[in-house]
C-alpha cells in the first residue's frame, strides 16, 4: 500500500509542476485532463502526508522522551503529543485503505433514471410518484438540477412511466443505489375496503453517456415524430413535437415529449439513446466480473428487490443491507443521505474485506 502511496505523491508533484507549464495552460483540453488527474488523486495525497506527519510526530517525541537533556515538562508534553499520534494512526491507516479503494467510473457523471409503474395497477403509478417527488426533493437538497425527459401521466396524477436526468456533482454516486425494484405497503387511495396491498415500481438508473463515448450511425435509427399527450390521452398540443427513436441494432426504443420543440426533444432521445448503450457496453465489459463477484448491495439489476415502503408502520426497510428505518415520511421528503450513506459504508466495508482476502 505505501508504495503506491508513494507513486501518488510522486505524481502529484509532477501535475502540479505541470499545471502551470505554458505547454498545459495554453491547451484547454490538456489542461482539463490534468486538473481532472489532480484532483482525483489530491485527497489520496492529502491524507498520506497526514499520515506521515503522525509518523513524524511519534518519532520526535520518542526522541525528546529518550533525550537526557530534556525537562520534565517538555518530555510530559512529548509524552501528550506521542499518546495522540499513536490514536491518530490507525484512524489514518483505514481512511487511507478506503481511498485507495477502486472508483466506479461512473460516479463523476450525471444520471438518467427512468421510474416505470409495475404490479399493482393505479396504485403502482401513484406511487411511481411519490417515488418521483422523493428524488426531485433529494436532488434539490443537494443542489442538483433536474430535467424530465418523458413521462407518461394518470388521471389520478400517478405515472405509468417517467424518465429524467439529474444534473450535479457527482450525481452518480448517491444515485446508483436507487436501481432496482422499489415495493410500498399501504392502503391505496383507490381501496375503500381499508386494505392495505402491495404494489412495486422499477427504478433504472443510468450513467449519462459522452458523446465521444458512442457514435451513433445514422443509418441505425428510425426516428418518428407524434404529438404529444397528456393524462387519459389527451393532446396538450396540436404539433407534432414528440420524438420516438429505435435503435435497428438492438432494438431499444426512446420517446421524449417534455419539450414543445421538436429539435430538444430529438436532443434528449438521443441523450437517453446513448446512456442505455453505454450501459448495455459496460455491462458487458463486467459481466466476468459480476459473475465471480456480487458485492453487499446487490447488483443494481433491476429484477432485485431492493426496498420496502411500510406506510401502516412507517417504516422503510432496504434489504440488501438489512437497514430498517422507522421514519418513512422523512426518507419520501427527500431525506436519503441516510439510507444512501449506510449503502456506501457497506459496500466499501464488504471491498476492504475483499481486498484483504486477496493480499
């Protein structure tokens, strides 16, 4: 470990030199990409020099303790610097392990997530919308921006399906824990028997792809225009606006009509279009992997079942980690640092354990 720890302070050196070469600065895109390394790799270091300082630290005051020309007051200070650089150590040791950790590399990116209606009818699409407002209120809680692509309204104001993007820092990495399939227990506001039933919605979320990551041949898509419609198909407007594109590969198709202009609803299709390939790419590309190796949180598949939404007890359960929560209003207000934290802390407790079995 410290010799990697080495290699990335030693690099940090040289980025740091090379940001303000005339060579770096006068090249946007070079540029970018080393401040881009830098800052990936700056608490990395931070934390290292931290580490060595305690090491530093231990050593002097081991020296003034074993020096027959110190005083006793001075040797009584050592001795106070010496106990608190011991307790620091391993605190730094275990924060350095979980930064060296390996990055999912899509945490850095924006997300898309599509939110479909699954068993249980109406009630299902209700609450598709809560489900909606829970991530509008989250996003708004951490300053990210979000921009509904489509969305297939009820009457009753639920949604059969609704897709948006989430624009912010980092988005990815509180987002991508929200995959999969999301049950809620409760009477519905369409039962009049007092009972209370089950229902489920699909949550997918996808890494938002560049667009020099997939090139898109024209020659592939079909792209039809309709007009766009509202609850119980209503038009909400007399142009064809709406967008639908099938990609002829493989057979993915993505409707957009949140927009009124044609051209931005062609815009974000294509967005979506990119970002669901992206995925099917990486999944490919770790499908070896996911095969030799499923972590605490599940898989992010779609087809698990992931977390309850106990209305009666107000309690909110998520069972790939075993968490249960009894303030279910506060989580559906957008509270889910919790929930999300609790997720993070398990999957780099189950890495370090993986990590330690292989040294």
């Amino acid at each position: 470990m410290f010799n990697k720890l080495e290699i990335f302070d030693k690099r940090y050196k040289e980025l740091q030199q090379k940001m303000y070469s005339e060579e770096v600065v006068s090249d946007t895109k070079v540029y970018n990409e080393v401040m881009k390394e830098f800052s990936s790799i700056e608490p990395v270091v931070n934390k290292y020099r931290e580490y060595k300082k305690a090491k530093e630290d231990i050593e002097d005051a081991l020296e003034i303790i074993a020096g027959s020309s110190s005083d006793d007051e001075l040797k009584e200070l050592a001795a106070m610097d010496l106990d608190a650089a011991r307790q620091k150590l391993p605190v730094l040791e275990e924060e350095l392990k979980i930064l060296l950790l390996p990055k999912d590399e899509n945490d850095e990116r924006n997300v898309i997530v599509e939110i479909r209606a699954g068993t249980g009818g109406e009630e299902s699409s209700l609450f598709s919308a809560d489900l909606f407002r829970m991530y509008s209120m989250y996003a708004e809680k951490k300053g990210y921006k979000i921009d509904i692509i489509n969305a297939n309204e009820t009457e009753l104001g639920g949604y059969k399906e609704i897709s948006f993007t989430v624009n912010g820092d980092r988005a990815y990495s509180r987002f991508k824990f929200e995959s999969g399939i999301h049950r809620v227990q409760r009477v519905p506001k369409t039962e009049s028997g007092g009972r209370i039933h089950t229902s489920a919605a699909t949550v997918a979320v996808l890494p938002e792809a560049d667009d020099v990551e997939i090139d898109l041949d024209p020659k592939d898509l079909q792209i039809d225009t309709f007009r766009s419609s509202g609850a119980g198909g209503q038009h909400i407007n007399k142009t064809s606006s709406a967008i639908r594109i099938t990609h002829i590969p493989t057979g993915l198709v993505v409707e957009c009509q949140d927009e009124r202009s044609q051209y931005k609803n062609k815009d974000k299709a294509l967005k979506v279009l990119k970002s669901r390939l992206l995925k099917i790419k990486q999944d490919e590309q770790n499908s070896e992997i996911a095969q030799n190796r499923r972590d605490q949180v599940g898989s992010g598949d779609r087809s698990e079942k992931i977390r309850t939404y106990n209305f009666p007890q107000s309690r909110i359960t998520d069972h790939r980690i075993g968490l249960t929560l009894y303030k279910l209003e506060d989580v559906l207000n957008g509270n889910l640092d919790e929930v999300i934290d609790a997720l993070i802390t398990a999957q780099r407790t189950q890495q370090l354990k993986e990590s330690m079995e292989n040294q």
